[in-house]
C-alpha cells in the first residue's frame, strides 16, 4: 500500500499546516471535501461474465448476503463466491439454462469466473468492512447495515454503485453515524426502518465510538453546523 501520508502527519497539529505544507491552502482542502472529483462513479455496472441476478438470489430466494460474501464479518474484503458456492445449488437447479454455461465451463476446467469489480477504494484509503459490522462493545453494540452503503441490492438485476465512495461520504457518516446506526441483527436486512426508541439508543451509542475523522476527535462546528476546523488526527485512520 503506498505510503503518502508520512509518521509524522500523526501529530500535524491542525489543518492549517496541511495547508501550508501542500501549498494550496485551506481551499484545496475545501475542493477534496466538497468537489470530491475521485470515484463519484454511482451507477458504475459493469457487464458480468454471467447474467447474475440479486434480485432473485438475495431479494426472491432470500438466501442471506453472507452465504456468498462469508467475508464480511471477518476482515478487510467481502469477497465475491466461488465457482463451487453457486455449485451448492447449480450442479441441481436449472441445469440446462442457457444463462449457466460459463459457471459450468469455469467447474469443469476450475478457471475462476472472472467478475468484475464495482466498488473500490484507491490503494491510498484504508477500508475494512469487518470494522463496520460491529461497533461499539457490550451494550452499545450496533452495526452499519450493507444497505446503507450498497444500497437495495435486493432489488438490483445487475448491481450499480449506489454511494459516491468520496472521503467526504464517509466523513459525513463518521462526523454523525447515529442515523445509520441497527442492531448487528439487521446487518444485512433490506428496508430496515430505525423506531423511536432504536433512534435514541443509537444517538447514545454514537457517543461511545470514535471513528477516523469523527467530529468528537477534535473538529468543531460553527452555530449553523458548519466544519471549522478539521481533525487532522483522524487522517491517519483512513490514511496509513
Ligand atoms: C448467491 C450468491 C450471492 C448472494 C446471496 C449475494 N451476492 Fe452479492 N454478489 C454475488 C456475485 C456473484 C457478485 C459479483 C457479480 C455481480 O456484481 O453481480 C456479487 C456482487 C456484489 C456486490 C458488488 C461487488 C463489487 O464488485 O463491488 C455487492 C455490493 C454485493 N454483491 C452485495 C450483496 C448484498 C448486500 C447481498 C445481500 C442482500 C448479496 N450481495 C447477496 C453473489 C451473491
Ligand atoms: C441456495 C441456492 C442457490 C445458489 C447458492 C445459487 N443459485 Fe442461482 N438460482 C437458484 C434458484 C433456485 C434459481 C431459480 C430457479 C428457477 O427460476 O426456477 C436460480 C437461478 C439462477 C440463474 C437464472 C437461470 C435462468 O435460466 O433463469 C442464474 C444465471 C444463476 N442462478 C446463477 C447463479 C450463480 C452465478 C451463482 C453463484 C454466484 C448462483 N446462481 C448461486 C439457486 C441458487
Ligand atoms: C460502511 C460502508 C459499507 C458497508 C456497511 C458495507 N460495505 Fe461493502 N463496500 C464498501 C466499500 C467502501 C467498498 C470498496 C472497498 C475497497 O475498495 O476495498 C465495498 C466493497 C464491497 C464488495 C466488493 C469488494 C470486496 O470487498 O470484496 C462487496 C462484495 C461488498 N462490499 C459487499 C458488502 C456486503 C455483503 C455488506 C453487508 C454484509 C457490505 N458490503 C457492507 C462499503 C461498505
Ligand atoms: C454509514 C456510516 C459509515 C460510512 C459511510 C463509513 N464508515 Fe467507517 N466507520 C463507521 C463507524 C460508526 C465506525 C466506528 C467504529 C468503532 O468506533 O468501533 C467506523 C470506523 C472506521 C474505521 C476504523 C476501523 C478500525 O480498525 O479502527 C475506518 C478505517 C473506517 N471507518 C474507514 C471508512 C472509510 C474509508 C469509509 C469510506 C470509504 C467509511 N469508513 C465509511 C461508519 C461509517
Ligand atoms: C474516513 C476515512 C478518511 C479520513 C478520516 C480521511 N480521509 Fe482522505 N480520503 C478518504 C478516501 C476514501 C479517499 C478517496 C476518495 C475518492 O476515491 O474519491 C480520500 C482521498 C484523500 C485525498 C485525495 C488524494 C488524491 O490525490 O487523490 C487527500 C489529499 C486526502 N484524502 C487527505 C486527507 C486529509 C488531510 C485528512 C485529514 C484531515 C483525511 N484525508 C482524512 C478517506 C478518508
């Protein structure tokens, strides 16, 4: 992973000296926040090797998110299924579709099906799906739902990005995760739908984590809600 971000950006004491160190200022930092021109891909859907369809696998059939991406819970990377994962099924269901022979070509010959990838972070951003899949300890454990980041994957024939991917996105959900907040339980439900009370568990909750970036690391906010200063503390959390 390429290091751009030395050691000593750790204790860079304020933004302003980010500003003075690349040169551009506070206003170049205003453009990466709000203009954000890297990855705004939503929509991006590829064409995959098969005609794969989350509507009927998650959506019709139900089968649980983490039967094919196992995972999620565990490290860094989802994962995409293997040949044998579809095989559970396919070596029985519809064996004579025409929309399977590339499944049966790549079990024949153990060639992995080469899908195409949709969602990706640049090398130089730190993501760890695992690290959002349960947060806070005890009590105030919850969890981000894939729906708030992926969107209604149940819904989709072809998978689209739904979410820009930009550091201000997920600034924006740091800088205030109670709203996104569920139970651990929901992680991977579709059209989940926070009560009064869940609402102001997770307002409590959000008050126990301390994500990269978050507002309670050191930024303040003006009277209207507006981003004074930044902490740079947080940098490293995403930027390692
Ligand atoms: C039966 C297996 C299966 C199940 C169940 C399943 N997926 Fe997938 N998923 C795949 C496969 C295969 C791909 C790669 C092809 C594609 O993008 O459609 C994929 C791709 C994805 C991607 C895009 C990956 C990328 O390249 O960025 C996301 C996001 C995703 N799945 C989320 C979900 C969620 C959320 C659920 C549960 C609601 C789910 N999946 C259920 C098999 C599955
Ligand atoms: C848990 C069982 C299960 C798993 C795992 C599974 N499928 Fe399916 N799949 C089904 C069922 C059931 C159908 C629908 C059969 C029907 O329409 O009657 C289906 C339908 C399909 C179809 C549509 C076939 C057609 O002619 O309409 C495709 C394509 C497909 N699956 C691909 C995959 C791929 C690729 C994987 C692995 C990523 C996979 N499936 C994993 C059960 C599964
Ligand atoms: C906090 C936001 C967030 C949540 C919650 C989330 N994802 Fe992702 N997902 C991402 C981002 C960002 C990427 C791109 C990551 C990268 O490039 O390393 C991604 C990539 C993926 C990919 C493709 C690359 C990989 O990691 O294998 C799959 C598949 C996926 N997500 C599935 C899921 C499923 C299933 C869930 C729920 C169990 C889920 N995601 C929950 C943000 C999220
Ligand atoms: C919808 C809300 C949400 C989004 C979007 C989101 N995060 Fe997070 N993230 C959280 C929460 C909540 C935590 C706090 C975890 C804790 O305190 O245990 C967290 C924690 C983290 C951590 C700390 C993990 C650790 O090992 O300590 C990293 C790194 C991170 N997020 C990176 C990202 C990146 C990069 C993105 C954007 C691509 C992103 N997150 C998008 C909610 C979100
Ligand atoms: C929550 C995670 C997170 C935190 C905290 C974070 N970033 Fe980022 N940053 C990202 C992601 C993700 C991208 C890539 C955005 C994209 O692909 O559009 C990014 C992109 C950037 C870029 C653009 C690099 C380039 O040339 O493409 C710069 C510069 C940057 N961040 C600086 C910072 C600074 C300075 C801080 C601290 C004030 C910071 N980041 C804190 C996630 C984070």
């Amino acid at each position: 992973m390429a290091q751009i971000f030395p050691k000593w950006w750790n204790q860079t004491p304020g933004l302003a000296l980010f500003g003075t160190v690349v040169g551009g200022g506070v206003a170049t930092f205003g453009l990466y926040w709000y203009g954000s021109p890297w990855h705004t891909d939503v929509g991006y859907k590829p064409k995959q090797p098969i005609e794969y369809s989350h509507k009927l696998h998650a959506g019709d059939l139900a089968i649980d998110c983490r039967y094919c991406h196992a995972y999620v819970e565990r490290g860094p990377h989802a994962g995409v299924p293997s040949t044998q994962t579809c095989m559970n099924c396919h070596s029985q269901v519809k064996k004579d579709s025409p929309k399977l022979p590339p499944l049966y070509e790549s079990w024949k010959t153990g060639k992995s099906l080469e899908w195409v990838r949709i969602h990706k972070t640049p090398d130089f951003a730190y993501f760890n799906h695992s690290a959002h899949m349960g947060v806070g300890v005890g009590e105030n454990r919850a969890a981000i739902g894939c729906e708030t980041c992926h969107g209604r994957i149940d819904t989709m024939e072809v998978v689209a990005q739904n979410q820009p991917l930009s550091m201000a996105w997920c600034l924006d959900c740091h800088s205030d995760p109670a709203p996104n907040l569920r139970p651990v339980e929901a992680i991977t439900a579709m059209g989940w739908k926070a009560d009064l009370t869940w609402s102001e568990k997770a307002r409590h909750i959000a008050t126990t984590l301390n994500p990269p970036g978050s507002l309670s690391a050191a930024a303040k906010r003006g009277p209207n809600g507006e981003l004074l200063t930044y902490a740079t503390a947080g940098c490293s959390g995403c930027h390692r």
